[in-house]
C-alpha cells in the first residue's frame, strides 16, 4: 500500500542519481558488523526492527520518479529484509569474505528499502550481525539513533514487554521541507554566493599520480587501508592543535591537504568533508540522511608555514559549517563547471572526522584495530567484526576520528581502480611521516617539511640505481678502440659502401693524422669543428680528433647555413675539418679550414710522422665532443661532454644489451644528434663493426631498406619516426636483428609493431646532457617504459623542492652518475640551473625538464615535457616557441601565449603587452609570427594587456590570464543593411553567443558547427516562417549570403541530397564530393573554404539527415541514388569524386555504377579512405559498436574526444544508450543542452544505416586512377595505402598528409590538402583546355 | 501469418525448375545454408528421416554483427504446395510461408515472413532491420535463382 510522497533533498537526488547510474556500486552502503557473543532471541531482534521500521518514515520508503522528479515514496507493506544465513562450515577467512560481500550487495533503490540487515551464524555461540543502509536515506549518525534503540527494543521486547509507536516523533520528511523552505530565503542564497566566491577558479580537479590510467567512467569502487597514528604524535597532534587553537580535525585535514598538494603538486586543491547536517536539536532523534558535503578550499604557499596552514583552515572550516545548509550538489551547479564521468564533481578526495558520542564505547567497531572488547547491547554482548565500508567514493578517502588505546586510527579510502593497495599503505606512511615533522615545528616552511619517510627514501633510492656491473678499465673512447684494436687487428672495424677499413687501418691512418693535428694545427685541448660525408673516414678523422687531444664539435651539412654559423660562431673552435665533398657551405668565421681529404693525404705524405699513438694526454675529464642542442632562446646550446661519460655509455651497453665479435651495427644519425656517438663507437671498442651509410640513404626509406638487405646488420639504432618510416615502407622486419628506439617517445603500438619485426627491441632514454641515454628497457610486450638506469647512473623522480616523490607519484626526472656531463659551454647560469645538488646524493644531477615516475615494477615511466606545452588539433605546441618569436617583434615588450576553450574548440591566444606608449596591430603581429612558424602555432586572438597578471614569485600567472575578448580589430565588422539582414543576424548572436559578428563572416570560421547549423536553420525557420533545409547554410555560409538567397527565392533545391560548396567556373569540371558515415557533409566545409575558389565543388548528404526513412543500407544503393544526380547535373564529360573516410567508399562505387553506365570517371580523390576490402571491415561492427563511433564522431569537429566503449554501452538498456550517450556529449560541451534530439536520432540513423552499409559491401575491382590523401599521423594501422593497391592494379598515387584521420579535414591540416587539390585539378583543368583546344586546332 | 509481427515480408519471384526440383530444394531446412546468405549451418534434430511438419532443426545465423541460434520446426508442409516454418526457442519469434505455383515461366514463389526482434539488434531502428533483411532477401533470392540456373545448366 502506498500512503505518501514526498519531495526529497538535492543531496539525496545526487546519491539516487549516482546509485542509478552505477547500479553495482556498494560506495553509498553504510555498514555496521558486530558479533553477537551468545544465544540470541532472534524473533525479538526481528521484532525490535520491526517496530523501529514502524517509527522511523525513512524505513518504509523507496525512491521513485514522478513527473520527472525523483521524490521518495512510502511503501508500508514492504518489510525490512532481515535475512539469517548459517556459515559456520566456513573458515573465518572465508566467512570474513562472505559477509564483506554479502555488505557490498548493491542497493535498487527503487525496489529495496534502504536499510537490510543479515545475521550470520558462525557458531553456536557467535554471530555476525551486519546492518547494510544506503547513504540515501540513512546517515552515520542515524545509525547510531539505530543502534540506541534497537537495543532498547530488543532488550524490553525479549523480556516479555510490549512498546508503543510515538506518533509525534518527528520525521525526516519535515527536515525537507524545513530545507526547502530555508533555500527560498535570502539567506540561504547569499550563504550559497559566499560559498561560491571561495571556490571560484579552481577547476575542481585533483591530479593525483594514480597507479593505473584512469578510466572514462567512475567504476566508483573501492578499497581500504586501515592505519594508526604512534601514540606519541597522537598526544603531540592534540597538544600542538590546542596550542595553534584548532580542533584535531581542523589539524589533521591540514596535514592531509598538504600531503594531497605534495602528491598532486597542485597549490590549490579542493577537499570535502561531511557535515553532520542536523542544525537544530529537534532533528538529532531522527532518521534519515542530513549529511552535506562542505568543499574545504586549499591555496597552499610555499612560503609559509603549518602554523599558517592551520589558521587558514581554521577560517574556511568555520565559514563552511556557519553555511552548511547549503547543498553540495548546488555548489557543483553553481560553478558551472564541465562534468567528467571519470571523477567526482568539485572534490576527488575526502577527509571525515567520525566521532559521535552515542559512539564512545563503540568506537573500535569503526576502526580495524586490534581492540576486541565487548560492550554490553540491549543485554547482549557484542564484539567488533570489521567491515570497511562506503568504499570508491573517491579518489581518495581519509576517515578519523576514532582513538583507541591513545592512538588515533585512521581508514584511508581509496578507488581500486586507480591505487594499488602499496601505493594507499605508502601515501599513509608519507601522512604520518609528514604529520610528525609539521608536529614537530610547525612554524618551519611547508616545502621543507619531508614526506617520503627514511625507510621508503632507502628503497626509492635503491631503485634509482643501475644494475648492471660495469668498471671501465680505459678512460678515453679511442684508448678504448686501440685496446680492441691491439686485440682484433685484421678484422674490419669500419665499412660504408665503397670499402672497409680493418682496426689496424683505421688505428693506423687516425693516428697519422692526430699526428698531424696535433703538430701543424695544435688542436689539443682545443675544439675542432667537422663538416663530413657519411663514410667511413668521417670515423677516421673523430678518432684522430680524440688522438690529438681535441674534442669535435659536428656540423651536418644538411642543416640550415644559419644554424651551423651559430655553431661556428659560438663553439670557439680552433679549426673546421670540411669534406672537400661539401661545397655549398661558406662559414663566415675567421676560422682555419682543411679539407678532410687533403689532410688525409698531407698526414699519408708525412712519413716522417709516427704512426704510432701520438704523445697527446687525454683523460676521462677531457672533452671529447661538444653537440648543440635546440635551446628555448631560439640559438642553439653547446652541451661538453667528456670521455670518461662516452666511456661509461659505451661500456654499459657493451655489458646490456652487448655486443660481441664481428657484430654489426648500421649507422644512420646524422653526427650532430649525439646518439650517433654510440652508433660509431659501440662496435668499434669491443670488436664490432660500425656500417656507415650516407645521409641521403639513412633519409630514403628504400635505400635503407636495401642497404639494410645488403648489410644485414645484427643491430641498428634509430628514432621511433625512423622506424616508422621504415615499417610504412615495407620494410619486412629482420628476426637476427636487435633495435635500439630512442629520442622521442616509443608509442606502444609501435613497439609491439617493432618487437613482431625484430630479435629483439630496446626503448633507450636520455638527454644530451647526461650522455646519450640514460636508461634502457627491454621491451617484452605491454606498457611502454623507459626501464631502468644503464651503468654507473641514477635517476631520481623529485618534487619542484628537489625531494623524491614516493614510488608512482610524477615528478621532474633528474639523472645523476658517469654520464652527466660538464653543462652548457659559456653559459654558467643555463647550467646551474639544470645542473644541480640535492641533499639525497652527492655529485651533481642534472634537472631532464621531463616528467616522470616510477611504477609499480620499479620501472622509470616517461610522461612528456614539464612546462608549457599544449595540444590542439593533434600538433603539439611549445607555447615557449611562440613567447620567444613574439618578444622579438619590435613594439612588443613581453608576450605569453595560452590554449584557451572558445566556442566548443581550442584556439590559442596572445596576450601582449606593448612597449612604452606604442600600439603594435594584431594584423601586424600575426603577419611577422606567420613568416616565422608554421600556420597552426600562429595565435588565433591576439589581446592587448597593460601588464600581464604575476605570481608573487615574480612569475606570469597564466590562471589568472582573462578570456579573450572578440577581436574587433582583426576584421572588418559590417553591419547589416537591411531588416531580414538585421533578423539574421540577431538569431546568429543568439546561437552562437557571440556579439560581434559581421554580416560577411562565415558560420563556420566563427565558431559554427554541424549542430548549431542545425539549430540556426531551425530558429529562422520559425522566426521567418521559412522552410529552409540543412543544405541552405552550407551552401550559404554568411548572413549576406543568406539574406541575398533568401531574397531571390534561391532557397529551394532541385536535388535536396546536393549541397553547392562552392559554384565556381562553370566551364571546368565539378568535383563530387560523397558523404562521410555520419551522412552530413560539414566535414568539407574547411576543405570548401581553402580550396582554389574557381573549382565548383559539390557534396552529395544523405537524405537520411532530413527524412530518417530515407536512409539506405547497401552501398550500392547509395551510390545509385547520388549516380543519378550527377548524370543530371553532369550530363557529359569526365567526372571528378571524391569523399573522406566512408565518401570514399561511396565514391568508388559510384565510380563502378557509372562506368557500367558508360561514363568515364577521369579520378577519385580520397581522403584517408580505407579501401573496401574484407580485411579493411571490422571484426565487431553491432550496434554498440557503432553508436561508439557515432559518440567519437560527435566530439571531433569539436577538437574533443568522447570514447565511450561498445562494452560500456551494452551494460545499458537498450532504450537508455542514445540518451546516454547525448547526455555524455552534452557533458563535455559537444552538443547544447537543447539540441535537437530527434534531428540527432535522424543523425545517428544515417550512420548506424551507413555502418551497416559498410559491412555488408562485397570487394568489387574497379579501374580508375585514384589520389590517396593519407593521414600520416593516424595510430590506427591499415597498411601503408591503406588496402587500395589491393583493388587498383594501377593509377595510384598516394599524398601524405600531416594529421590523423580526423584531423585532416579540419583547419589547419586541412590545407594541405586543399592545396594539392587545387593544384591537381588546376591541372586538370587546364590539361582538358588543352586537349580541347588542340582538337579544335586540328 | 500473423499480423502481429513487428518485421514482415513478402516477396514473389519465378524460379526457372520444374515444381518437384523446387519443392524438394527449399522445403529442406537443410538447403538453407546454401542460398541464404545469412544462414552459418543447420543441424536435424532427427537427421535422415524425410522432412514433415512437425519436423524440428537447430539453425544459425550471422545478422547484423550478431550471431544467431534457433531451434525451428517445419509448421507446414503441404507437398508440392506450400511449406511453412517457425522458431520455437531462441532470441526472436518468427514464422515463415512458401507457397508454390506452377506457371509457364517456371515455379512462382510466393514467400511471407515475420519476426519479433524485440530488443535483440538493440539501438537499430527496425526499419533499417528491415531494409537489410529486405537486402539481403533480394540477394538470397538472387543466390537462389543462380542455383536452379546452374542446376539447369548442369
């Protein structure tokens, strides 16, 4: 029977919106277990419950939604669910996993009431009893009301005594009205405004290092780990938070706020806390959920100290509680801040202090401790019987309060699916370690307080050193290779294409001319510049450099003149060794200069030279090379690095991975990246040979390939784009061959392409600095890492303080030992801040600026560049490149560039502010930054500032940078000329929510996208009673446009599925362009707009987009339909196709429709098309499936990502998978709260139907010359053409096009395509004037 | 026919055999792998024996990136007249009916057909089901026509 509804709280609705959405999730389950010690009367106890559930609403009630809302509902027939279930042939390990499970049973909070309890029989004399509630409707504190009076139900009922329901008592639903009748005052309002003050302008994220990636959706499970607090620091935390005049709670949140900004690194964090909620004496007898969650801000500053830190806290807590009527999930509203399904909204992690008093004597049954004392309960005795509880709530949980033989006891919570369980043991040792030295002096500075504790700094630090035993007996490279050279005279040490060189050659020629070097040039000790061809006396003359007692400096001849003359200018050299080969570069230096050969010659003439070793003395701390490295000033850095690091590197690889006898190695890089050192000296100083190929092959993939066939070298290094390259180019693999990667990131599919082509693969790490690489892992399979410390060297993971992080929290990397080099050549300040001193070594490491941990396996992770870089549109931007090319704009003194959210996109903006009184043009600054960088790192807004917003540090403060503001300046604003014009332009600004917006602009430049055309159309529709189509704001682009089409009645459309992009001449050819899978044809309107504006471009959308009934499923049919327009409209002459992704598909078969119609179709272009061939479909192409693409698709004109899994999906109800996936999109902005949701149904129609079109089409070989445009940067692999040079015998041309797959066919990418585009059908055009021409001649 | 299916079909076509070749091949469950494109296999339940109303078999298809197993049994089976069939366990109801006329062009075939899926293909709107059953009817019936033209060939 049902008696009454009843609205309930915003926080209720929060918990029944969580518990719906993640229907398994046991993080809302309150529990209390205790062992019944004795018979029991179990008919009493039953009774006892029930009698509590006829007096308390909350017991009776289930959730419901009505009209919309959720409310709760009463349900008087239903009974509470006591269940009895005897374990006792169970162990107590099994019986402890049986009971802890049977806690996690998830709740239906639309079918179970809200409490249940079970009584598990264990013995005869012991059982468990658990009382499982659900946060919704039950709090802690009324399970303490709970415990109270069952006790005294119980104890009265089985003494025969009788008991009388209290029909006064107050009811939980009278707290909810007295909520909402509070949320209607002032009041509550300002208190709701106060609170969001504070807390605007965090972005209500914590970014804790987590063990495993998070995942898209909060799985919202979790684990505990359960600690104390030593007695001592126990008595210490109370006397020293009374002497700061805090409570505990306030002390320990402190604490735990600065352990959460020394794991994340952040310095303003965001912590929740619950508040007990009941405000008033009269609702502590009642039951029901009054907790809210207070968001406890934490701007932490470096500079101050704990004691600073408490009194902050002090002043936040009690503004907190003062307005804690004011409902969490209206703060979340209030801040307005992008929802992300893999966290909790506003606050990742928790601290709650549990400490009520009808819980004195109890309190060891909330804490796993070692406490088992029984308290006497309603005439029994119970004992505690731990079950954690309310865990994956969040992030990260920290639940105290209790204390227990003078120890505070403390659970920390945290989500499984993120922490190991060592990483919560060790985050809980770091709080204890950190909340004894902030006890211990509270007034020092917070960044010297510790936090990794002795023993776990021991460990780290055992961790960061090498394993692999290496001693080099020599200390130079070339006392190396003539030690190998005396061992192995005759075997041959070097060999390039047109010869080889045995040791004793190649000791005996270096030596000639170190000889002479050495006497004529007086080299020693001096830097020698080399400008050489890639053979193999390129590895005489660096040996004879080394001989002579100088260090090379290497100029590649293939790089930019101006580079090098930085490096001849800067390098202080003593003489530049130039390959007489090399003739196109003129140093202007007043430099000595000898050709290479002819010191060959002169050093072979010179007989009365010795041949044998020269006399110079070199040692280890010599300098045997000097490189320059890219530096953030725009010149180049020299980095000195001695022998003795060469050494170490060399011998360390010798040992892991080694290199034996009569190995080969293929030399491929360039000498001016340092890796290549390894290349010629690895195998030439332990018996091996180095094989030295040009750099013109090392570039040409096929050349590689062939030298590679010839040589079959038994190792080769390079980076992962080389080894890319190689693999697109058909390169077949070699199993006798062992890789070296490194110098950039090894993308894991990448490696597991390589490890299926090679022996073996090993990703190597490091930088210039600390000589070549640094660490090296053998790659088995799985996650990428960067290993582990090669011989004699450390690497370290610090904090900005330069203290270790604990284990799996990132930090900057940092690398001490043998290979950390001298610094940077005459620049002492570049070098004393990257080469440092730590208090945790001795020596001196160097900062890498790369951001790292060390997982769970030991193994260094490397997660890219600290500082300032961001991704749009798949290029990664060093904002630091721009700032630097903006400063050297004259009139501008200082510059910073940011990534900033605009109008669903990213776009980068420039703040700058002008020199003295000067206005430097925005026109003017993109004008000189476009000479300067590539098109996609030209800023998009440019804003003037009179300073720009500084840390106290002295620091730009890029959070405290505005929004940018429209840019007036940048283009010319005209206004309508007429009243529709006006109407137009009205319900522009209103879609767009922009104001400046000028009747020549395009829809599509300023912000618009296929969605919100869809909602324009549909508001002029309506204001204009107009029945306008979809197609009308592609093919009319700007209000002007509009307007005019308007005007002219041109808004009707003679083929509906037919969108003009662009009329142009009508005497060349057209170009068709087909539709993409999601059937709309927005995706061109980029490639329409940086198209030669001659070529008449056409798009052909599927007419499912306006009539869903439309949509077809066979490709052929498709195609049939679009064949037929295009006869229409083209009746005669060659025809020109093309389309992205699946248009392609379309416009290869409608290539083999029309040429058994007997047209010609003179080309295809496709735009990273895979060919329809069997192996090209996917294994898995159901529903989920597809609607997961439909979900990714919706994101990417948006330059975001939605990946939600097929698997996901298919854990929802059929009925419920679209909203959902609508309501993810609207989550991260993809598509407006308002969209039109059957026009999206229509969309996703088309695609579901053209994915299922995809599947079902059968291979047919067509023969028609087709341009593949093919998106390079695309992870997904399909072959290097993709499959097409299975279906084309021949016409087949393939363009590399920078981007992935999506990218390409937006700004900037796309230009390259409009570019090569235009150019071929310029061609085109004009070859068929041409022809036509020529015939009418003759 | 029931009406009350949520997917039905009828399709009519001439096959070029004499009615006896006709009957024999498409009133045998076990034929159906060969000409419907979807089908994977067919088991008898009682292999050997002639087919008869009352006759059951297990079937499989692939479909729309989903794989389907039925128990079915012959609910019809009027010789050289008409054969009918229908689930009787599995992920959807359906029912189907040949009925067989002679003409002078050959063998008119006259096919009904209907199924419940339900929920089963999830999201997929039931109109695009059926234009792809409808597809790959028209395909199946093409498959069938190769068949006896071969078969008359040979």
């Amino acid at each position: 029977m049902t008696l009454s509804v009843r609205p309930i709280t915003d926080v209720q609705k929060g918990l029944v919106y969580l518990q719906q959405i993640n229907p398994q999730t046991a993080a809302y389950n309150v529990v209390f277990a205790a062992k019944i010690e004795g018979e029991f009367d179990f008919d009493s106890l039953q009774a006892a419950f029930y009698h509590l559930q006829q007096q308390h609403l909350v017991l009776r009630e289930l959730f419901a939604e009505e009209n919309g809302e959720l409310i709760a509902r009463e349900q008087s027939t239903l009974k509470l669910d006591i269940r009895r279930e005897d374990i006792a042939s169970l162990s107590p390990e099994q019986a402890h996993a049986h009971i802890y499970a049977a806690s996690r049973v998830a709740f239906n909070l639309y079918q179970d009431l809200c409490l249940r309890v079970e009584l598990f029989r264990l013995s005869e004399s012991e059982t468990v009893m658990t009382l499982v509630a659900h946060h919704a409707n039950f709090d802690f504190w009324s399970l303490a009301l709970l415990l109270e009076q069952l006790a005294g139900h119980y104890q009265a009922l089985s003494a025969g005594d009788s008991l009388a329901l209290d029909s006064e008592a107050i009811q939980f639903d009278q707290y909810v009205d007295h909520l909402q009748a509070l949320q209607q005052k002032d009041k509550y309002q300002a208190a709701r405004e106060e609170l969001l003050a504070g807390l605007r302008g965090s972005d209500g994220v914590l970014n804790l290092s987590t063990d495993h990636s998070r995942s898209r959706l909060n799985p919202m499970s979790g684990t505990s780990y359960s600690f104390a607090i030593p007695a001592d620091l126990t008595a210490a935390v109370h006397e020293t938070a009374k002497a700061h005049k805090v409570t505990p709670y306030m002390y320990l949140l402190s604490a735990f706020q600065l352990a959460l900004h020394r794991y994340s690194g952040q310095d303003d964090l965001l912590v929740g806390t619950p508040a007990a909620g009941r405000d008033k004496r009269k609702w502590n007898g009642v039951m029901g959920n009054f907790v809210n969650t207070l968001v406890l801000r934490s701007q932490v500053d470096e500079t101050s100290d704990f004691a600073q830190m408490l009194a902050n806290t002090y002043q936040r807590v009690v503004t907190s509680v003062r307005h804690q009527s004011v409902q969490f999930p209206q703060l979340v509203e209030g801040l307005g801040l992008k929802r992300d399904s893999s966290r909790t909204p506003l606050i990742q992690a928790s601290f709650a202090w549990d400490r009520l008093p009808q819980f004195a004597d109890m309190a060891h049954f909330f804490s796993h401790s070692d406490c088992s004392a029984t308290v006497e309960w309603g005439g029994l005795n119970l004992s505690p019987y731990w079950i954690p509880q309310q865990e994956g709530q969040f992030d990260l949980a920290l639940e105290m309060g209790a204390e227990i033989a003078g120890e505070l006891t403390a659970t920390l919570k945290f989500r499984d699916d993120l922490f190991e369980a060592e990483s919560a043991a060790c985050f809980a040792a770091n709080f204890v370690e950190l909340l004894g030295q902030v006890t211990a002096d509270p007034q020092q500075n917070i960044h010297q307080v510790k936090l990794v504790d002795a023993e776990q700094q021991q460990r780290i630090l055992g961790l960061a050193d090498s394993d692999i035993p290496v001693s080099p007996a020599v200390n130079t490279v070339h006392g190396l290779f003539q030690q190998q050279a005396g061992e192995t005279p005759d075997a041959i040490a070097v060999r390039d294409p047109d010869g080889a060189m045995s040791y004793q050659q190649l000791e005996t020629e270096s030596s000639r001319i170190a000889a002479l070097l050495q006497s004529e040039y007086k080299v020693a000790g001096k830097r020698v510049a080399i400008c050489h061809q890639r053979n193999r006396y390129l590895l005489v003359n660096l040996l004879a450099i080394f001989k002579a007692g100088a260090s090379y400096v290497p100029i590649d001849p293939n790089v930019p003149a101006a580079r090098s003359q930085m490096i001849i200018e800067d390098g202080d050299l003593s003489l530049l060794i130039q390959d007489e080969a090399i003739n196109h570069l003129d140093f202007s230096a007043e430099l000595p200069v000898v050709g290479a050969r002819m010191l060959g010659i002169a050093a072979a003439a010179a007989e009365s030279l010795p041949a044998a070793q020269p006399a110079a003395q070199v040692s280890g701390d010599d300098i045997a090379y000097m490189i320059f490295t890219s530096g953030s000033t725009g010149r180049p850095k020299g980095v000195s690095v001695p022998h003795g690091c060469v050494v170490n590197l060399l011998s360390s690889f010798a040992q892991y991975p080694g290199i034996r006898q009569q190995q080969s190695l293929l030399a491929v890089t360039t000498i001016s990246f340092d890796i290549s050192v390894l290349e010629l000296f690895l195998p030439i100083t332990h018996g091996g040979e180095t094989i030295i190929i040009g750099s013109d092959a090392s570039a040409d993939p096929q050349q590689l390939i062939a030298y590679m066939e010839q040589f079959r070298p038994q190792i080769m290094q390079a980076t992962p784009s080389h080894w890319r390259m190689l693999l697109e180019a058909g390169w077949q693999g070699d199993q006798a061959l062992t890789v070296y990667c490194g110098g950039e990131a090894l993308p894991r599919s990448l490696a597991e392409q390589l490890l299926e082509n090679c022996a073996d693969l090993y990703n190597v790490y490091g930088p210039t600095e600390t000589t070549i690489w640094s660490t090296i892992e053998h790659y088995r399979g799985g996650d990428v890492s960067i290993g582990r410390p090669i011989a004699n060297t450390q690497v370290y993971v610090v904090d900005s303080n330069h203290q270790i992080v604990p284990q799996g929290v990132v930090g900057e990397l940092c690398i001490g030992g043998d290979g950390v080099t001298q610094g940077y050549f005459e620049k002492p300040q570049l070098t004393a801040d990257a080469f440092i001193e730590a208090d945790f070594v001795t020596g001196t490491i160097y900062k890498t600026g790369d951001q790292a941990r060390i997982n769970s396996r030991g193994k260094l992770e490397c997660l890219g560049r600290i500082g300032n870089q961001v991704k749009i549109r798949g290029f990664r931007i060093e904002l630091d490149d721009i700032e630097e090319n903006l400063r050297k704009i004259d009139g501008i003194s200082n510059a910073v560039v940011a990534a900033k959210a605009q109008a669903d996109d990213k776009v980068l903006v420039c703040y700058y502010v002008a020199e003295g009184e000067s206005a430097v043009e925005s026109k003017a600054i993109r004008e000189q930054l476009k000479a300067a960088l590539p098109a996609y790192m030209v800023p998009n807004l440019f804003q003037p500032m009179a300073q720009l917003p500084m840390t106290a540090n002295g620091k730009v403060d890029r959070k405290q940078l505005p929004e940018p503001q429209a840019q007036q300046s940048d283009r010319e604003l005209m206004a309508p000329r007429g009243e529709l014009e006006s109407r137009l332009l009205s319900l522009w600004q209103q879609v767009l929510k922009q104001e400046l917006i000028s009747i020549e602009d395009d829809f599509y430049d300023i912000g618009g996208h296929s969605l919100l055309a869809v909602q324009l159309t549909g508001r002029i529709n309506q204001q204009l009673g107009l029945e306008l189509d979809n197609q009308f704001l592609l093919s009319n682009t700007t209000i002007a446009a509009m307007a005019a089409a308007i005007e002219s009645g041109e808004t009707d459309n003679a083929h509906p599925t037919l969108v003009t992009l662009n009329k142009g001449d009508s005497s060349r050819t057209p170009l068709f362009l087909m539709h993409p899978i999601g059937g709309t044809v927005y995706c061109y309107m980029a490639l329409a707009q940086a198209m030669d504006k001659q070529q008449p471009l056409y798009a052909f959308q599927s007419p499912g987009i306006e009539e869903a009934e439309e949509a077809e499923v066979g490709i052929e049919e498709i195609s049939r339909h679009y064949v037929r327009v295009i006869q229409e409209v083209q009746p005669e002459g060659p025809i020109l196709l093309g389309g992205w992704c699946f248009g392609g598909v379309l416009a290869y078969e409608a290539t083999r429709q029309l040429q058994a119609a007997g047209r010609e179709v003179a080309q295809i272009y496709s735009f990273d098309t895979r060919a329809p061939i069997v192996a090209n479909h996917p294994d898995d192409g159901d529903d989920a499936t597809l609607l997961s693409w439909f979900a990714r698709d919706l994101a990417v004109p948006h330059n975001k990502t939605l990946h939600i899994p097929p698997e996901e999906l298919r854990e929802i109800e059929v009925d419920e998978q679209f909203e959902y996936v609508l309501e993810r999109a609207k989550a991260i902005g993809v598509i407006d709260a308002d969209a039109d949701e059957e026009k999206l149904l229509n969309y996703f129609s088309v695609y579901i139907a053209n994915g299922m079109a995809l599947q079902m089409y059968e291979e047919h070989s067509v023969d028609v010359p087709l341009t593949l445009y093919f998106a390079r940067d695309e992870t997904v692999d399909y072959g290097p053409l993709l499959g097409w040079d299975q279906l084309l015998q021949q016409g087949l041309c393939k363009v590399d096009i920078a981007g992935d797959h999506n990218s390409i066919m937006y700004k900037p990418q796309v230009q390259q395509i409009a570019d090569d585009l235009s150019c071929r059908l310029n061609d085109y055009h004009f070859q068929t004037t041409a022809e036509v021409v020529t015939e009418e001649v003759a | 026919m029931s009406n009350t299916k949520e997917i039905t079909m009828e399709k009519e076509y001439v096959l070029k055999a004499p009615l006896a070749e006709v009957y024999a091949f498409l009133s045998n469950p076990e034929n159906d792998d060969i000409w419907q494109g979807s089908c994977d296999r067919v088991e008898m339940q009682q292999p050997g024996e002639p087919v008869a109303a009352g006759s059951k078999y297990n079937i499989h298809f692939s479909f729309l990136s989903r794989k389907m197993s039925f128990e079915a049994e012959v609910s019809e089976y009027e010789f050289e007249k008409s054969y009918g069939y229908q689930s009787t366990e599995g992920p959807m109801p359906y029912e189907g009916r040949y009925v067989f006329t002679e003409t002078e062009e050959g063998v008119h075939v006259n096919w009904t057909f209907g199924a419940t899926p339900g929920k089963f293909f999830g999201i997929i709107p039931k109109a695009l089901i059926r234009k792809t059953m409808d597809k790959k009817v028209l395909e199946d019936i093409e498959r069938l026509q190769q068949h006896f033209a071969s078969a008359t060939i040979n």
